[in-house]
C-alpha cells in the first residue's frame, strides 16, 4: 500500500556526465556528487548526512531527516530551519538584467538583484563549495506534463531531502531531455552558505535568486523550506510560457465524465484542493497548470498539502498517504516523550502549530484514487473563480460575462480573519492578482489577456463562487454549506446557469441566478440572508469601496481592465 512512484530514466538517453555538465555551468569541479540516486537511497542519505538548524536554540549541525516507525515503507519526516518555515517572502528577488527588465513584474516579494552583485555572489559560493569539498544531489526532472512545453529543471544541493522533494512533486521522462544544457533550468541550492548582506547585496543571510536570462536560480542560507524548490520554478514558468503564448495558472483542475474540463482559481483556504477532489470527476492537479493550444495541464506529479488540523476523515487521500512509502512530512513537531523513529506516522498530532501553522506534506499524484491519465485534459468548459468572503454580502454563485472574468481575475479577492484573538471579529480583505500574486512574475494584464483569448476561442463559462459567510459576517453569519458549494458548482458544470434567470445584486453588480437544483432559493441573494437588509447594504458599499480602492492603486485601468464595480 504505497505511492512510491517509479522513478524513470529515458532509456535512450545517456547518462550525462554530470560532473563535466556542472563544472561548465558554474566551475563546480571538486566536490562529491550523488546523481540519479533512487528514492530508497535518497530517504537514506537525508537521514544521514542532511545537518543544519533545527530548533531556535540549536546549533547547525542538527539531524534535519528522520524515519519513523513505519522505516523506509512509510514518510521521511523532514525539519527546516526554524526561521524559515514558509517561503522567504522578503528575501526573493530575480536578477534585473536588460533583457528582462522591462518585462518583469516587479513588487515586494519580487525585487531587483543587481546583475553584478549576483555575478559576483554565484562565483563565491561556487569557490565555498570547491573548498568545503562537501556532496552534492543531483536531480532531473521536468516542469509540466505537456512534453511541447515542459522545462527540463535539474536539482543540485546540500540535502538529500530537497532532491527526494523534487521526485516527488516533478514529472521525470516527459520527453527526451538532450536540450537540457542548452534549454533547461538549474537550481542550486546550498543552505550551508550564509550571505553577508554587506558583501553580497541581500537583505538577510538567506536568498532566493531567479537569473531568468541565465536560467539558473540560487538559494543561500537558511531557505531550506522544501516548498522553495517548487515555488521557485513556478515562478519561472510563469514567465516563461506567456512568452510562448500559454497560460500558466495558479489553479487546481478536474475533468469530468463528458470530457469537460475544470479550472478552479482560488487562494488558501477557499476550498481549491477540496473542491476538485470530486469522485464522479479525474483529478488533473490541486496547484499549477498551463493552459496550452492543446489543453490544460498539470506543471507537477505530486501534490503539497497544509497538514495543520487536517480532518482524516473529510480528507481520506492524505490521511491514506500519511502512511505510504515515498511521501514527506515537513515541520510536524515530534511527540512529547517519543522518539520519531517510534511513531507511528498516523499519531503525529496534527493540531500542533508550535513550530509552524504551515506543516506540509508531499505526495505523489497517484496516491489520489481517480487521477486523469498523463494529468492533462481538454479545454475548459468551465472556469470558476474561488472567493471565501468574511464580509458576508457575495453571493453564493455569481455569473460572470467576459469583462467581468477579466476584472475579477486580476483582482484575486478572498478575505482573511483578523486573528482568533478574543474580540477580533473584523474580517480583512485580500486582493492577489490572478490568485497568485507573489508567483506571477509577469503584469497581471498579460496572463488576464492570455485568459479572456482562451476563453473566447473555446467559449468558456465562468462563475464566481464564494465559499465563505451568508447571513451575515464573520462571527454572526454562518459559513456556506458544503453541501450548497457542491450543488452549485455542479450546476455551473453541466451548464445549468447558462440560461437560467438571473437578477442583480445592485451594490455588488454582480448577476446571481434566482434558482438552483437542491439549493434554498433564499440563500441566492445574500441580501435576504441577514436580519437586517440596511446592514447588508453598508457591509456591501464598504466592500465595494475596497474593491475600487484595490483597481485604482493596482491600476488595472492603464492595463485595459475595464473596472466591473
């Protein structure tokens, strides 16, 4: 019973000589490399030899990998450092050379690194990296599925653990990978290096560098999150297949028994994974797509799930997984008076945030019981627009025209709750562009354009879907049923809202349909919902304003998104 995918090599391509292939690239020429190492011999050598912070207190020479009681036939439970349990927001940048200058879309969280600078910081910790005389992992794989437009991305670092990581969330065999050297992209990553930002023009010890023009990423210091070796490249592919003319989208997709396929856009905690596990549908992917001239497609081959307060019995996939061979826990905090290497990986306490409320765990695709073949399907027929609206006044389903898709998509609305401090009930809004901001390393506008062509040319439905609060906000309202969410996306799916009546919700200018199949019409339109329809209509005005605020300080207006609200 386990998820161990197998780990291919092309038969027809010949083992590349990697020690040549890395000294050309970057002078890398006298340390150990570990090359094509299979997952067994991976989870072994983490628990080995991966050594560097694991506890606030700890030097940096702590075990980072364990087994559990489950041994090589379970998880390999992986810490990171302790400062770094989440991507490193502040200390991401790509290099600012001409080439990619103007095209970039620069932003906190994305800033310029000064070409010089990283000139000179890659040749350093190449030179630390001679000298230390230390090992290396290495790993190739590709990004995406769709073998016209996959990236071969190579894998070379300090822990054993980031290269397993890659195995497991990467397609390996796409396609044959001879334009590696001249086409692919390299990550090093090399935690035991501390930047100095006087010398080397970061902002902290730690870095996390995409030369674009050179097709090389860097990570220095403590940056070990395995989720950086992911997010890194979806950057990268953001960038690079707008150039090419394809859609790259931070979505979870599904297609159904017809032949229809589904895109589902949404931000943490609107239901994106949930939604599209649906039995009656094939999962295609839970996080990263293209959308090609062919299809959609999945960038990935394994899926990296929040694990904090996962309820086993609403998410059987990953509970089932939590067990299987080839899988990764990160961050999860060891029992109190047990040893890992005793636990049993289904009595890790899952509630426990001490070290992070952002524990993960990666698992291959095929661990989902229904996953569609070559993770690819058709064109969408549908798309849906996920929002979780604390303010309670979006309806549960709205239907959106062309003009308003494009608005809505470069908006990304969904709403965070303040805090679970005693008191604080006052929900705040959060606008990411194209439901991705900090990964989306071109202007919004170029990926909204990309979007409204696709769904012109296969005439796309779309809906915009809110999973949050009804009959009020945050605190006196209640969350939307699931069951509700379900009947309502599974209307929009076989086209039932195409049609239908509709009315409008005049604050909001949104346009809801006035009945659905085993819904209570009465939830349709969020206004009848509250006790009081005057405070519906301030809760409205209020978020509307910061709808237009969000337009006019994004300014979507210069890049030709026509306001909606």
């Amino acid at each position: 019973n386990n998820c161990d995918k197998e780990v291919k090599t092309m038969n027809d391509t010949p083992t590349p000589n990697i020690s040549e292939s890395l000294k050309a690239q970057f002078g890398i020429d006298s340390v150990t490399l570990h090359y094509g190492l299979s997952q067994d011999e991976l989870f072994k050598a983490a628990i080995d030899n991966d050594r560097g912070k694991v506890d606030p207190d700890g030097d940096n020479n702590q075990q980072k990998a364990y087994q559990t009681a489950l041994g090589l036939e379970g998880p390999l439970v992986y810490y990171s450092d302790p400062s770094c349990t989440g991507r490193p927001v502040n200390d991401t940048f790509a290099v600012s050379r001409p080439e990619v200058e103007e095209t970039v879309w620069w932003k906190k969280g994305f800033d310029r690194f000064d070409p010089d600078a990283f000139d000179q910081l890659l040749a350093r910790v190449v030179e630390y990296l001679n000298n230390k005389k230390g090992a290396l992992y290495v790993t190739d794989v590709f990004c995406g599925w769709d073998p016209e437009f996959a990236e071969p991305y190579r894998f070379v670092g300090e822990y054993a653990t980031h290269a397993y990581f890659c195995n497991i969330m990467f397609p390996k065999a796409v396609r044959d990978d001879s334009d590696r050297t001249e086409a692919g992209w390299t990550i090093l990553n090399v935690p035991s290096f501390l930047a100095d930002p006087e010398r080397d023009g970061t902002k902290s010890n730690r870095a996390v560098i995409m030369d674009i023009v050179n097709r090389i990423a860097l990570v220095v210091g403590p940056a070990d999150y395995c989720g950086v070796n992911k997010k890194t490249m979806f950057t990268v592919m953001n960038f690079v297949l707008p150039n090419k003319g394809q859609l790259s989208m931070h979505c979870s997709a599904n297609v159904g028994p017809e032949n229809d396929s589904a895109i589902l856009f949404g931000l943490s905690g609107t239901g994106k994974t949930t939604l599209s596990a649906d039995p009656g549908r094939l999962l295609i992917g839970d996080d990263e797509h293209v959308w090609t001239d062919t299809g959609v497609s999945n960038f990935e081959d394994g899926c990296y799930a929040k694990l904090i307060d996962l309820d086993k019995d609403a998410e059987p996939v990953i509970a089932a997984a939590l067990s299987m061979k080839g899988t990764l826990i990160e961050n999860v905090p060891p029992l109190p008076e047990k040893s890992i290497s005793e636990t049993d990986p289904q009595d890790f306490d899952l509630t426990d945030g001490s070290r992070t409320e952002n524990t993960r765990f990666a698992y291959p695709l095929t661990c989902n019981p229904g996953v569609a073949n070559g993770a690819k399907g058709p064109h969408p027929k549908t798309i849906v627009l996920l929002t979780a609206d604390a303010f309670g006044v979006l309806p549960p389903v709205s239907i959106l025209n062309p003009d308003e898709v494009m608005y809505h998509f470069v908006t990304g609305f969904t709403s965070k709750l303040a805090g679970t401090e005693v008191g604080i009930t006052e929900p705040q809004a959060t606008f990411s562009a194209c439901f991705g901001d900090p990964f989306m390393s071109q202007k919004p506008s170029v990926y909204a354009e990309l979007l409204a062509k696709r769904m012109d040319e296969h005439d796309t439905r779309c809906i915009l879907l809110n999973t949050g609060w009804t009959g009020g906000p945050y605190g006196t309202g209640n969350r939307m049923s699931l069951r509700h969410t379900r009947a309502l996306l599974n209307a929009a799916l076989s086209g039932e809202f195409d049609d239908s009546d509709i009315e409008i919700e005049p604050i909001l200018n949104l346009r809801m349909p006035t009945s659905c199949p085993d819904v209570p019409n009465e939830i349709l339109n969020p206004r009848s919902t509250w006790s009081n329809p005057e405070d519906y209509d301030a809760q409205a005005s209020k978020l509307r304003d910061m709808f237009r605020e969000n337009y006019a300080e994004k300014g979507f207006a210069d890049l030709g998104i026509a306001a909606a609200m």
